[in-house]
C-alpha cells in the first residue's frame, strides 16, 4: 500500500485546475445504465471510485472504456440486473444502481453498499421511496431484491433531503410514465449536474436545485457527450491547503457559488478571496485567525465532506474554534491521528473544539477514510518536519494524484 511522505512548511503558490467531480460523475455513470446509446464524458477523472463504478457497469453487461481523458459508456446491450457483494462493498455508490436498473430491466438485486467508514448511513429513504413508488422490496442475506409494480402515488417525500436518495429516485422516474414529484428534494450541485445529463439524453426534469423536482417519464434515453461539473470537495481542500501553508493560489475550473459556505469562513479567518467566472483566487495572511464556529448542514449550508480539512486548518489557526458535525456520526474518527501531530483537540459526540497552535509537528500517521485522509495531508504541509500518511488509497478515492497538483504549487510531497 502506498504512503505519502510530506516535508512540511512550504508555501503553496501557482495555478491549478480542478478536476470534474467525483460525486457527480458516480450518478451519471449510474445513469448510463438507463440509456440505449453511447455516452461520452469528457474529462472523465479516473478516480478509483469512477474507475470501480466502471467495473459494476461491465458486471451487467454495458461497455466502459477510456479514450484518452474522456470516458465512453455503452449499455445498449446491458441485460444484467445483479450487482454482487464484491462489486458494491468498495463503493457507496454502487447504491445508485437500483433505480436505474428498475427503470430499465423492471428488477434488481443489489447488494449492500460500501464505502468509507464514517456513520451508519442507511439507505432507508432509497428503499421507503421506492416502495412509495410501487416497488416490491425485499431486503435478505445482505442483499436487495427489488421489482417494479404499479406505483401507489407519484409524489414522493423525503424525511430528509437525502443526496443519494433524492438521484436514485430522479433516475427511476425518468422512464417512468406520467408525472412525478419529489418533496423536500436534495439541492446539491451534483443532483443538478445528474438532472443536465439526464436531460441532454432526452429526459424530462424540471426544478432540480429546488425543493420539488419533477420529473414527467419518457420511453427511452439516448446518448450524448457530457461533462460533468468541477469538483467543489477538491476546490475547497486546495483553497484551505494555501490557507494553512500561508499561500497565494488561483483555482481553475472553479466554481465559487458551489463554496460559499467554506469561502466565507476562509475570509473571516482573514484571507483574501476574488471570486472569477470559473475560478478563484485566494491570498492568505501569515497566521489565520479562528473561524470561531462550523456547523455541517446540507447544500447549501457547509458540507461534512470539508468537515475534516476545516478542523485541520482550526488546530493551527490563532484561538479556539467549534465544529459541530450534524450528517455523520463518526466523521471524528480521523482526530486520533492528527493528535499525533501535537494538534489541541477534544471531541465528544458530534461537537469537536479546537484550539490553534503556533506549530504542529511531523508524525508516523494512517488515514481512516477518504476526507480524513486529506485532512493529514494538510497537517503535513503545514507541520514541522516530515509526516508520512500510510493507507492514501483511502485519499485517491475522492483526489486524482492529489501529490502531483500540490508539487505544482511548491510542496514537497511525494508518493512512496
């Protein structure tokens, strides 16, 4: 298993370009499973995650190839409708495969999902909306067997605006005949960006973003070329990787809106942040100051998914700071490693406080999970001395050859 050796202190300065988004690209690649024609994604990153999402398609009979930095998916011919324990335990969003798969064969039987070791996460909402939908579900021996039926209503309401939840159930109404309505609907960039590339194979989607979506079904979804958004977990990392190093950095491929939330906090710790078209730029003062408070909420409050890097950034910044974690209940299992790096931390439950030191040194630490996992890499560039980071497969999940964009703005980071 690879490591990454870090020698800490350097100031991050330049230009990079962010890449398309993990989390959008895993539900369009669901959805591909829904159409009868080729898909091309450009730009699609090749994150472990995308590359294992590739491999459940082939599993049920579609195509997935790479050409160049595009991706070519081709389920013309798909005709399998189960996923086993071995393709879905690697990735959470194996998940997403039961809607399309009853949209498009009528029956599925997926197995349970995997994924990053962070919270219970149940798929309930996934299941009780698509019985709602008149689904016949039956959950046994660690799989989901599920058929489509006859729906009891077209109005669907979420208990809780459930990312995943609110896509599976956008997809599987997409060739649903009639209208269909989800309440209380996840507002997320990325259900956006899966309702575009819906709708450029010719679905019919209307008030994504919103708290109603609905969604009038239609026979069949052809191809089309698409790219997806760019990734605003990795956008957000690299603006508090230049704030903890004292850096000077433009991000392109940039969206801010998609940040606001974390780019507000970045200024009140007093960096200076100009927000472009589709980039941004960010200066940072020698020493930040405390953000005081974080609570983590769904889009477009701050997401749980920079929860860690914003702990990370706290343990060096002057005063104390609150992180209220309010999505997952183990999102704090990464503390334990950065303590190693003489962080001040103490949690209990879902309420984290921070106090910032003037220094933070290297150590010998493990990633837990995927955005753990980044946040030590910020501790180590920002740290005295070396850190070495054992188990980063965990972080290329989520970062394409994370070392190599931060080596192009100065760190001294490398794969070993």
């Amino acid at each position: 298993m690879a490591k990454f050796f870090i020698n800490g202190k350097n100031r991050l300065c330049g230009e990079v370009e962010m890449d398309t988004a993990k989390n959008a690209l895993l539900p369009i690649l669901a959805g591909c499973i829904m159409v009868e024609g080729k898909v091309t994604l450009e730009k699609a990153t090749a994150y472990t995650d995308v590359e294992a999402m590739c491999d459940i398609l082939r599993a049920l009979g579609g195509v997935a190839q790479r050409k160049g930095d595009d991706l070519e998916i081709d389920c013309s011919s798909l005709d399998k409708c189960e996923l086993s324990h071995e393709l879905a335990s690697p990735v959470r969003s194996s998940i997403f495969t039961l809607g399309p798969l009853l949209a498009r064969l009528g029956k599925a039987k997926v197995a349970y999902p995997g994924g990053c070791d962070i919270g219970l996460r149940p798929i309930d909402i996934h299941l009780s909306s698509l019985r709602q939908l008149g689904c016949k579900i039956v959950e046994k021996n660690g799989y989901i067997y599920a058929e489509k039926g006859k729906p009891l209503t077209r109005e669907v309401f979420l208990s809780f605006q459930s990312v995943g939840a609110t896509e599976n159930i956008m997809m599987f109404c997409a060739l649903l005949p009639g209208e269909s309505k989800i309440y209380n609907s996840a507002k997320e960039p990325e259900i956006v960006d899966l309702a575009r590339f819906l709708s450029c194979c010719g679905a019919k989607i209307e008030g994504a973003g919103t708290d109603v979506i609905t969604i009038i079904g239609v026979e069949r979804l052809e191809g089309c070329r698409y790219r997806a958004i760019s990734d605003r977990i990795e956008c957000g990392t690299f603006l508090i990787a230049a704030a903890m190093t004292g850096g000077e950095v433009k991000l392109e491929n940039a969206v801010s809106k998609h940040n606001s939330a974390l780019i507000e906090k970045l200024k009140t710790c007093g960096c200076l942040i100009k927000e472009g078209d589709n980039e941004i730029f960010l200066s940072a003062p020698k020493r930040l100051e405390s953000f005081v408070d974080v609570e983590t909420a769904v889009y477009p409050g701050f997401p749980t998914d920079l929860q860690p890097q914003i702990v990370a950034l706290a343990s060096i910044a002057k005063g104390c700071s609150l992180v209220f974690e309010n999505v997952f209940e183990n999102r704090f299992n990464y503390v334990g490693e950065l303590l190693k790096m003489g962080c001040d931390i103490r949690f209990k439950s879902s309420i984290c406080i921070i106090r910032g030191k003037d220094k933070i040194f290297g150590a010998d630490v493990v990633s837990t999970d995927l955005r753990g996992g980044a946040a030590l890499v910020l501790a180590g560039l920002a740290c005295e001395g070396y850190t070495t980071i054992s188990r980063v497969e965990f972080v290329d999940r989520g970062y394409f050859h994370l070392e190599d964009k931060l080596v192009q703005l100065g760190a001294d980071i490398k794969r070993i």
